[in-house]
C-alpha cells in the first residue's frame, strides 16, 4: 500500500474509544490552545497533537540545529533598557509595512507544505492574520492553492517565491500572482539547493509520505489529526504544476523535490530579472551580509528580510538578531528591513524593532498553534504575541512601537 490516506482510513476503522485513554484525551488539545499563556506552552500542546513526524517536519533544522537554536538564544541575550515616569497608558501597536497599515508589526511567514499540518493550513492562517489586522504571506510551496487563499482574504496578502531554473514556470507563476490581486511579492534567495534537515531524513519524510512503521503509528496514536487529515489531505504542493503529492507521482525525499526545481547558477542578475518582470513592491528574503542588503536595494528591492531561513538551510549561520543591525544600517532608510527567525515573545519584537526592523516574520509560532486548534490556534498564538507586545511597551515605558530605537536595548559586545 503506497497511499497514505487509504492507510489512514484504514487506521480511522478503529473505534476511538478502544484506543488508549492518552490518545483519547489528545482530542481536547484544542481547549488547551485556548488556554495557553505563553508560545511555549502552544508548542507543547502542539507537539501532543502532531504525529512525530509532522511536528519534526515543522520544528526541525539542518544538521546539529545550532543557528535555529541560536535564533531564540540570542533574542533572549539582547536586553532592554526600561525608561520610567512615562505615560503608557495608550500603548500604540499599530504601524505600517510598504505603507500598509497594520495592526501590529508582526507578519505571518511564509510556510511550506503546511497542509501536514492542519488541512486548509493557508486559508486558516490568512483569516487568522487578517483578523488581527496583519499581513499572511503564502508561499510557493504551501499545500493550498493562492486562488484558494485569495478567495477568503481579508486583508494584506503577499506571496512568496523562489528563482527557479524553469523561467517558463517563473513567468506563468508571476501572471497568476498579479491576476489573484496579490500586490507585494518575497522573492527567497537563500536556496540554491536544500539545506541538510535531519530530523526528516530520519524520518524517512519524502512527497508524497512513504507509509513507514512510524508514520503508522503517529496516525493511530494522534485520532483529531488523521480525522482532519483523512476529510482533506493535503499531501503535496498546491502552485506548482506536477504536484508531488499528486496521484501516481513517486515518493521522493524533501531535498530531492526542491533540488531538481532550484537553481544553483543564479546571480544577481536575476534578481535583476525578477525586478524587470514584477512592477509591484518586492521584498527580498534571506539577507544576513550588509554587503547583500545594499547590492538587494541598488537592484529595486523594496524592503529586505533578514533571515537564516528559520536555521533550515545553513547551518552555522548567525542568529537574525546579530544580523540585524548591520544589515539596517547598510540599507540607511533605503528599504524597509523585517527581522525573520526565533520570534517567540512579545518582548523579541520590540527588540528586533529597536535594532532597526519595521517588522517581524514568525512561522513557527503560528504553526505550534495551526498544530493544535487550526484557524482558533493561530488566532490565539497572534494574541499571546500582541499581548506580550503591549505589555513590554508599557513596562519598557515606550508609547508607540514608531517610538523604538537602539537606546532602548543594553549594548553589547560581539561574540
């Protein structure tokens, strides 16, 4: 048997009550979403909720994870320095990114093949993020169709891509990004090929899911995920044309599918090409080097993300926070500059935004709670952060999230 889903149904034959009871009360994880006070608390709840597989998939990073986990440590180093005998008693929020208002500086990343996930991953996260008055960036590799996610906007929406070797596909791809009324385009450069991910080569992850021992049993052990994965699998990529989770097609590791569409051979020049061909806002992600930032803007970027890719691609790369600062003084107001990579606190934004980010990304936090309660899990982990947000500010005694710069966090030196 090659079908994942048939091996599922197979599994969901099974009465739920003769299960183990600690299956069984993995159900109410979408009660413990609700009460979670705290980002880590949505990730544990999370990872009782997901197969090992899927939860490894999103938490994972390449080879010994060193700068994913270097991403939250040095955000939780970096200190701020508190003013007092400030009213704050109107703590402001709200801002702009690319002239868009916004309810508050945090953006939803651009995630891939997040219908492992939960199903309909894309459409729950836009709501969620419109809800709050955010922007949702979906990505080229997201398991739900931009059509699908255009159709249930609210509000901002971005799309995401790569330069890939077919600029056949490339050209097709930016018609139907324009054609769906998406205005600001994220163009990744920081995959020339696939990152080394451990985790999902141990688990043997491949597109489509191989049916393996393990894969088994996380299905029968996590009931409310097979159930939703059974009414609407998403097992593939939704934009690209020959899904690899489509019917027929071969099981084939992660890396493989993304090496044979990147390309190794580009340069700057494409990005050049990429400015040429898209009249709209363009956000460059994947910027750590000031150097790259400045050569990005020169070439018509817009605003540039500061990004290690989440500590999935290179491993040994510096945390984004340590990025940060060099790379928002290279660009000198030039373009806006975002801060993607280990955002898990209220307090991480207003540090990134002291050093010089208009706005942050986060991807795994949403996803600990899209994991957990779907639409309702995303929502919740937007309030924990907007809710942290307004209570640093008030206690950092800074009004306005407009009002942050550099002297409100401690200097430090390197290393």
């Amino acid at each position: 048997m090659n079908d994942f889903g048939e091996l599922l149904a197979c599994q969901l034959r099974t009465d739920l009550r003769e299960l183990p009871a600690r299956a069984r009360a993995r159900l109410s994880d979408q009660g413990r979403a609700a009460r979670a006070g705290s980002i880590g608390e949505l990730r544990a709840a999370a990872r009782r909720a997901l197969p090992r597989v899927v939860f490894d998939f999103m938490e994972g990073a390449a080879e010994d994870e060193l700068t994913a986990a270097r991403n939250v440590a040095e955000l939780r180093a970096t200190v701020l320095r508190p003013r007092v005998l400030v009213d704050v008693s109107d703590v402001r929020t709200a801002t702009t990114v690319l002239g868009e208002p916004v309810a508050l500086p945090l953006i939803g990343a651009p995630m891939g093949l997040t219908g492992l996930i939960h199903p309909g991953a894309e459409i729950a996260l836009a709501r969620a993020l419109h809800e709050a008055g955010s922007v949702s960036v979906v990505s080229a590799m997201a398991s739900c169709t931009l059509s699908e996610v255009a159709a249930v906007a609210r509000g901002p929406l971005w799309f995401q891509m790569y330069i890939w070797r077919d600029r056949g596909l490339v050209k097709e791809m930016l018609r139907r990004v324009e054609a769906a009324g998406v205005g600001v385009l994220m163009l990744t450069l920081d995959v020339p090929r696939a990152g080394n991910r451990g985790r999902d080569r141990r688990n043997g992850f491949s597109i489509p899911p191989r049916v393996t021992l393990r894969a088994l049993a996380g299905g029968v052990t996590h009931p409310r995920w097979s159930r939703g994965f059974m009414r609407n699998p998403r097992l593939g990529w939704g934009n690209l044309p020959g899904d690899p989770g489509g019917p027929g097609a071969g099981a084939a590791s992660l890396s493989a599918n993304t090496n044979r569409q990147f390309d190794p051979a580009v340069t700057w020049d494409d990005l050049g090409w990429f400015r040429e061909h898209w009249a709209g806002p363009l956000v460059v992600k994947g910027i750590l080097h000031p150097d790259d930032a400045r050569r990005a803007v020169r070439l018509g970027a817009d605003a540039v993300s500061v990004s290690n890719h989440g500590g999935r691609q290179l491993d040994g790369a510096p945390a984004a926070i340590r990025a940060l600062p060099p790379v928002a003084d290279a660009v000198a107001g030039q373009a806006e500059v975002y801060l993607d990579g280990g955002i898990r606190r209220g307090a991480d934004i207003v540090k990134a935004l002291a050093l010089g980010a208009r706005a942050c990304l986060t991807g795994r936090a949403l996803g600990y709670g899209l994991g957990v309660a779907g639409q309702a899990g995303v929502r919740r982990a937007v309030e924990i952060l907007h809710t942290e947000l307004r209570t640093t500010l008030a206690l950092a005694g800074c009004p306005s999230v407009d009002d942050l710069d550099p002297s409100w966090v401690q200097a430090r030196g390197p290393g």
